[in-house]
C-alpha cells in the first residue's frame, strides 16, 4: 500500500482511505442508486434533446454540446452534494432536486 506524506508530519494510508471509500458505496449501494435516480433522468432527458437539436451545422451540433455540459454539470453537482450530505450529516433521504446547498456548491 502506498503512504502519503505531508509537510506537517501526517501519514494517510491511500490504499486503505481508497478501500474504504469503495466499501461504503458497495455497502450503500441502494442508496447511492435511489440518490442518483433523479439526476440520471435530467441527464438521459438532456441527452435527447442534445440529439434533437444536434442536427445540422456547427451552431446545432454546438448547441447540443452545450445541453450535454448543462445535463452533465446538472447531474454531477446534485448527485455530489446528495452523496456528501450523506457521508457528513447522515441523510439517507434523496428530498428535493435543488437545495440551497447544491445552489451554494454550483
């Protein structure tokens, strides 16, 4: 296992912190998956609106680039701050999609 340094004298075993991070996924995967369920929604809708709009020229296919980031930034910042919600305040409720501490995250 690898062992990480820092000037201040601390030492992080990274292959244990690596493993542990996994096993609490693994051991929450249900939760993960109900937490993730909404956002991957925005994300597929986004997706098909990307492909419509994607049809021809640059400006479309620039277009549908730009609704593919939004979808994805969406998705990633509500899914992390619901993940980080969890692991720090213990919430194992998905609540609503857009919370005053995802607005403050994005």
């Amino acid at each position: 296992m690898s062992v990480s340094a820092s000037p201040l004298g601390y030492r992080l075993d990274i292959g244990a912190a690596v493993a542990g991070a996994y096993r609490m996924v693994a051991d929450n995967a249900r939760l993960a998956g109900d937490l993730a369920s909404l956002p991957f929604v925005i994300v597929v809708a986004a997706e098909i609106v990307a492909g419509l709009l994607g049809g021809g020229g640059v400006f479309g296919r620039a277009l549908a680039t730009l609704v593919q980031a939004v979808g994805y930034l969406v998705f990633g910042t509500v899914f992390v701050v619901r993940w980080h919600r969890f692991v720090l305040l213990g919430e194992r409720t998905a609540g609503p999609l857009f919370t005053p501490e995802w607005r403050a995250f994005l």
